[in-house]
C-alpha cells in the first residue's frame, strides 16, 4: 500500500490516537500515562489561546494562523484540522522520529484529524474516551473553567456528531472512575504488544536453533 507520509508499519514504535469529546478526560489520562507508561505525547502546534497554566511547548507549541498555514503548506503536519473555530495540528517529525527510535507515541486529537491519520497509517491503534454520561460531561467541561460559556456550548453540540465515528475506532473506554480508565488504556497498550507479528517468526527459528 502506498504511503502519503514516511511513516510506516516497519517503524518499531507504536503510534496510539486518542479521541473524544472534549471534557472527557483525554487530557488527564494521558497526563497520566506518561507518567506511568513508557509513551511519549506528541506536542501539538494551536493556534488557540493558551489558559491559565498551558505552557508553551509543553501543553501545546501555541501560534497564529499565518505561521500554523506556512506549516501546512511546507507540509510540516502529519494531520491537522480545524476544531472549535481554532487550528490544531499534529508537528510530523517528532512524531517519525520516535517511532524510528522504536518509542510508542499518543497522539491526543479530534476525530477529523484520527480519520486523516487513519487514512494513511491504518497501523495506528485508535482508542475513543467516553464520558460516563452527558451530565458528568457538561458538568467536567464548566468544572475546568478553561472556556467561556459560548466555548462551552459549542463543544457540547459536537459531542454527539463526534460520538458518531467511534465505530471507526478500535477501542473505546469509559472515563468513569479515572483509575479504571487509565488501567483500562494501559492494557490496551499491553496487549498491542503481545498481538501475533514477524517478529514471532525469528523467536521459532531461535527455539528450532536452541532444540
Ligand atoms: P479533555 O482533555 O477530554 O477535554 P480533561 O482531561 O481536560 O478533558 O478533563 C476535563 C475535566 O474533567 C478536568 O477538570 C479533569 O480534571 C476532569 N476529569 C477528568 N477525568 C475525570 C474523572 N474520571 N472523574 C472526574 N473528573 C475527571
Ligand atoms: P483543547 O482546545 O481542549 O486543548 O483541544 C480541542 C480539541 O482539539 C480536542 O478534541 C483535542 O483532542 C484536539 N486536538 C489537540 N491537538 C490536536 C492536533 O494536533 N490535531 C487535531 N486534529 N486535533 C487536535
């Protein structure tokens, strides 16, 4: 299959694309799982405001639209997508790079932007993170205090048109009990490196060697 990006299914790290509604708690599971899983998180370029406490380069490589297009254009995204009135995009060398190195990386974007990546590295395992209802959700996104109400009410109404595509995901999790979620996605990650590949065809040829 031919390949629009160098990204390829030979690379021995493991790309993991988390979607979601927003306020269902993507952010704070990968928060956690770089912290207790050997993943790296993809900085993503916005041209969003940064809030209160966002740190650049850290939360997000923070912009204007005339740089964010030049880098469009100079083909420097692996995806990117316009989201909630705002540009967002995912920076393509780093990404290749740590996947080269053998690296796991997590890619926490909005479903437009998973479809595009999905289109061209169906490698990808993408997991979709659910609220454990649209009262706790609502309730989360107005807890954080990060947007105003109009931002608020925009990003409810996409929850249930982005819920729509989560059969186009390999897996989905309900962020209930924080805990259990992030448990849940570690396994998720385990068990992608347990599935059944080339690399199981030297480990017989070294068993028929050692008999
Ligand atoms: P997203 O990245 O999906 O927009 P966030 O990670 O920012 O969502 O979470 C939205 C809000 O919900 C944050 O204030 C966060 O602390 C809170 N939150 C996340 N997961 C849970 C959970 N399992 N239980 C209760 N609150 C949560
Ligand atoms: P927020 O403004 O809450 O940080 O993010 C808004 C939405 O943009 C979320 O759904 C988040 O997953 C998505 N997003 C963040 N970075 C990227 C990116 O690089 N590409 C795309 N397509 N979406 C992104």
């Amino acid at each position: 299959m031919e390949r629009k990006y160098d990204l390829n299914p030979n690379h021995p790290g493991k790309l993991f694309v988390i979607s979601g509604p927003s306020g269902a708690g993507k952010g704070t599971i990968c928060k956690r799982l770089l912290e207790e899983a050997d993943i790296e998180l993809s900085v993503s370029m916005t041209t969003r405001a940064p809030r209160n406490g966002e740190i650049e380069g850290v939360s997000y490589f923070f912009t204007d639209r005339e740089t964010f297009i030049e880098k469009v254009r100079a083909g420097g995204f692996l995806e990117y997508a316009e989201v909630y009135e705002n540009y967002y995009g995912t920076p393509k060398e780093p990404v290749i790079d740590r996947l080269r190195e053998g690296i796991d990386v997590i890619l926490e974007i909005d479903i437009q932007g998973a479809m595009k990546v999905k289109e061209n590295y169906p490698d990808g395992i993408f997991i979709f993170i659910l609220p454990p209802s649209m009262a706790e959700l609502r309730k989360r996104i107005t807890g954080r205090g990060t947007e105003t109400e109009d931002a608020i009410n925009l990003r409810l109404s996409k929850t249930l048109s982005e819920i729509s595509y989560i059969d186009k995901y390999d897996y989905c999790v309900v962020n209930g009990v924080l805990e259990e979620a992030v448990s849940r996605v570690k396994s998720i990650i385990t068990a992608e490196h347990s599935r059944v590949t080339e690399d199981v065809s030297a480990l017989i040829e070294k068993y028929e060697e050692e008999l």
